[in-house]
C-alpha cells in the first residue's frame, strides 16, 4: 500500500468489457464491501486514458513491440 502496509489479495483473471471491446485482464479480489476499481493496466489493455476535466476515458494509440 502507498503508506507502507502489506495486504495479501487474491489474483485471477477476468472477461472485461468497456464501450463495446472485450479482453481478459488481471483482477486483484477486494474484500465484500470494497469499491470496483478499473486500474491502470486494465486501461492499458483497452488502450485508454482518464480524462480529468471531462471525467471519462479517452481513446490512445497504441504500439505494439
């Protein structure tokens, strides 16, 4: 965690959809209660960004090596 603090979750791997696009991403497992989190390497694989002022995702170019 960002202050330092370990936290054991559970890792898998689960069928994602956003605006229509579909891909399997890595899903770290909260505790019943916590909150939905899309995190960043979900948007990486879908190729988005955040856009803070509008407060949506946005479309980038991708590169594939």
């Amino acid at each position: 965690m960002a202050n330092g603090r370990i936290d054991r979750r559970d890792l898998g791997f689960v069928a994602a959809e956003i605006n229509g696009e579909q891909a399997t991403v890595p899903c770290l497992f909260g505790q019943l209660g916590d909150p939905p989190l899309t995190g960043a390497v979900t948007l990486e694989i879908f190729l988005l960004a955040v856009d803070p002022v509008e407060r949506r995702l946005v479309s980038v170019e991708g590169l594939l090596l």
